[in-house]
C-alpha cells in the first residue's frame, strides 16, 4: 500500500513537520506496546498475527465437500459479515460463484433474497463469533425453513464458522455441519483475514491466499518509525488531525469494487475508536459518484474532516468512444479508468486549494494482493489510533448493549438493558 499524507500538513486543521516529527516519538512507544501484545496473542493484538496464523489450506480442506456452488449466502452481521463482503466485492471478477449477504433483518429485503437464490444449488455459510446474535440467528432459522419448504435438505448445504460454544456451535455439533472455528483473541471486526471473512472467498473459489499474502507484505512493513511504516503513518496522522477538530473521516474510494471496503472500514473505525467521547466518525462516500454530492460540503462546509482517497494504481480501461458531437470531442480516446482518475486528482487539489486535510492511498490493483493489503493496513492503522488515543480498541460495550436489549425484548433472557427500552415505551 502507498500512502502520501502532504496534503495533511499545512492546512486547517492540518499537521506540521514538527508535529509529524513529535508523533513519530509517540508512535515509536506504541508499536513496543503493539509487538508486545503480538507477542503474548492478547485479545485484539492477536488479530495483527493472522497473516501467520491463518490456515488456508485448512479452511479449503473445510469447504471442499461443497464443491463449486451457484451461490454462497453468507448469514452474518458486523464484523461477522463485512470482511467477507469486501474480499467477496474485491474479488468478484475472480469467480461465477454469485455472493449474497443477509445480515439485515428486514424481512421485505429477506424474502425477496430467497425468493430469488436457486435454494438448491446454495451454500449457506453462517457466522457468529458468540454463536448468539438474535439477527444472526434469526436470519438462519428463516433460511433453513424456506430450503425445508422448497424440498432441500440444509444440512447437506449448510456450513458455520463459530466459536467454542454457543447456541451455533451446539446446532452444528448436533447436526454434524462442516465448521470452523473463530481463532482466539480476534474481534469480530478485525477478523476479516481469518476463518471468519476468508471461508465465503474459498467457497466462491477466490484466490485467498493471496489475500493473506497481501496481508502479510502490509504486516512486515509495521516499524517503529510511521516514516517506514504507511498503516502507521495513516493511524497516526489520522488520529492527530482528530485532536486538531478533524472529527469525520470520509473514506471515498474510486473503484466501486472497493465501495464494502468502505463499509467495513466505517464499522472498524467507529466500533474500535468511538469511545470515551472520542472518536473519528467515518463517512462512507464512493468516487466519482459522491463528488457530484458530498464533495461540496467536503470543500465549503465546517472544517472538521478529513478526506481519505483509495484508488489502485492499474485498472482495466474502456475506451470512450470518438466522437464530433459539439463539446464532445475531448472525451473520445481517453478511457473510463482515465476519466476516474482524472476525477479522484481533480478531488484531491480541489481539497488540497481550500486547505482541506486528505490523505492518498494506492493499491497496485483490486486483486486478492491489494485487498489484503489494505484490509490488514486499516486493522494496524485502527490500532495504533487506538493506543495513541490511549482507547481501549478491542472492546464494543455500545454494541453489546444493544444486543442485550434486543434479546431481552424478545424474551431471550433477562437484561437490564431491555428493562430501559420498556420504560422508554412506557413513558412515550
Ligand atoms: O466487531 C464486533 O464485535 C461486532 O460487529 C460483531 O462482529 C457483530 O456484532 C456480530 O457478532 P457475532 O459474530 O458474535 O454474531
């Protein structure tokens, strides 16, 4: 992964090269705290491991009597479903497996998911750490029923990746599903490069391990000094524009096989960094599409934000027909990948005039390499914020809150966080 970070410095807010200087001391103390952590496998540090830990052929071994399915329908939420989604969206060139994610309960959106899946020739792929998640599970129970009624036996079609208890891990032990399990100390939303986001890509046949290769480039790149280290680097400055007011990160990508990316890096970055009334919002925004929209208030409006542009170095063009239409003619022979990039350095100096903090990362391509990359260089990114912020990354108790509160409206168990929900409707 590359990464230019000189329109972070000099604007407002914006850094200096003391500052930079200053934080490269900081982030120095936190990478001993970080390779210590990695070190003893502690919860979430572990996570920084996986490159070496993940075992492909294992989670091949695991979904090879599946064959080649039609479609995977991968039942998940949060960290449970976004990395998948984004190695699946990265990589969709790689494979005829069609990918679908059901991690909503929404149960228009549901039914007409099912209603159009060829129940028959699917592999349903359900995934909850905890194995307890009331969407999750939900969800499962809605698909196992729909393959009942359509004459399908799921248990021929259904594989899980849980962890050591729990109510999924107890379905899959009492029907003797295909399973894998959840690797110790790694949340939910930093284990995309683990069993969790990588069973759906080797059921769809994608090249996962190349992801973890790419992962593992961006893992030895992790150093002492954010000048040799671009996951670091981007951790950093991010976080010292926050101190600065740069309180929304908007992540734009310009390729729309990056537009989960996107989404998941929203939930890394909010569930990891949000707390003790601090926090980096993530903006999710897709170029070119959103600077014909959110652009106009990245330029013109408060100057809170900082603006991260993805984009790969090579894509594969499409010629812009010639043409002598009046007004036209500049457009013919330029491609459609020109044009993009054309868009995303028009974006980049229109910030950069006006003094508006953005940040440049390139891939060499969306391929399994490049998406490993930067999958695993937004987790030590998020880390290192985190331990700069002196935040405690790992843990998500707004999350598990509401969770709480769910189950327990719905008589799953008793939660003094569901007794708050009942009072609000009674006094409403
Ligand atoms: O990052 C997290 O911890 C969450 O987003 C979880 O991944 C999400 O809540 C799903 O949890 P589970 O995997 O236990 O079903």
């Amino acid at each position: 992964m590359y990464l230019d970070i000189g329109n972070a410095l000099g604007g407002s807010p914006g850094l200096t090269e003391d500052t930079l200087d200053h934080l490269d001391e900081r982030v120095g103390i936190a990478h001993e705290r970080i390779e210590q952590g990695r070190a003893d496998d502690e919860h979430g540090y572990a996570a920084l491991n996986l490159p070496e830990t993940v075992d492909t052929d294992e989670i091949r071994a695991a979904v090879e009597p599946f064959g080649t399915p039609e479609a995977v329908l991968t039942v998940g939420i949060g960290g449970s479903a976004l990395g998948a989604a984004t190695i699946s969206a990265a990589l969709s060139d790689q494979t005829d497996v069609e990918a679908h994610f059901l991690d909503n309960v929404d149960p228009e959106d549901t039914a007409e998911l099912l209603d159009s899946l060829p129940l028959d020739d699917t592999v349903v792929n359900v995934v909850s750490r905890s194995g307890t998640t009331a969407e999750t599970l939900s969800n499962f129970l809605v698909v196992r029923e729909a393959m009942d009624d359509a004459g399908v036996d799921w248990t021929e079609q259904t594989f899980v990746t849980t962890g050591d208890d729990g109510n999924l891990r107890n379905l899959a032990d009492k029907h003797d599903l295909p399973s894998l399990k959840v690797p110790e100390g790694v949340p939910g939303r930093f284990s995309a490069l683990s069993t969790v986001g990588l069973a759906c890509g080797a059921l769809q046949g994608l090249d996962i391990e190349g992801v973890v290769a790419g992962a593992q480039t961006e893992m030895d790149s992790l150093s002492g000094s954010l000048y040799d280290s671009p996951a670091y680097a981007y951790g950093a400055v991010c976080y010292a524009l926050a101190e600065r007011g740069a309180l929304t990160n908007a992540m734009m990508p310009y390729a729309e096989s990056l537009e989960y990316f996107a989404e998941w890096f929203a939930q890394l970055w909010a569930e990891s960094l949000g707390k003790e009334q601090v926090g980096q919002t993530p903006a999710r925004a897709l170029g070119a599409t959103d600077q014909h929209s959110q652009l106009q208030l990245y330029r013109a409006g408060p100057r809170d934000k900082l603006v991260t542009l993805v984009r790969p170095r090579e894509r594969e063009d499409i010629d812009i027909p010639e043409t002598d239409l009046e007004g036209l003619s500049y457009l013919g022979g330029s491609g459609l990948g020109e044009l993009l990039d054309a868009e995303f350095e028009a974006t980049e100096a229109s910030l950069a005039t006006e003094g508006r903090p953005n940040v440049r990362i390139e891939i060499d391509a969306v391929d399994a390499e490049g998406i490993g990359e930067l999958l695993y260089a937004m987790e030590a990114a998020t880390v290192m914020y985190g331990e700069l912020a002196g935040l405690s990354t790992f843990t998500q108790p707004a999350v598990e809150w509401g969770k709480k509160a769910a189950r327990g409206l719905l008589g799953g168990g008793d939660f003094e966080e569901a007794d708050a929900v009942a009072d609000k409707r009674t006094y409403t």
